[in-house]
C-alpha cells in the first residue's frame, strides 16, 4: 500500500472523509483545532 493509500483509509476510518470520498464536518472541525494527526 502506498502513501496515499494510507492516508486514504485513515481518513475513512476516522469518518473525516465518506465511502466517495467526501470530506465531512469532523475533519474540518479538526483542522480548525489543529487536531488532525495523520499516518507517516
């Protein structure tokens, strides 16, 4: 799995984005607070 593959289904598994691809409020809620942690 590469990169961005794994960020990808982070993202899913956080419900931060949906099945489509679509970001949903809790990312951008994150984001605003400085939450977000991604996988490196």
């Amino acid at each position: 799995m590469d990169k961005s593959e794994q960020v990808w289904e982070d993202l899913k598994a956080r419900n931060y984005i949906d099945s489509k691809g679509k970001i949903q409020d809790l990312l951008r809620t994150d984001l605003k607070n400085n939450e977000v942690d991604l996988p490196e």
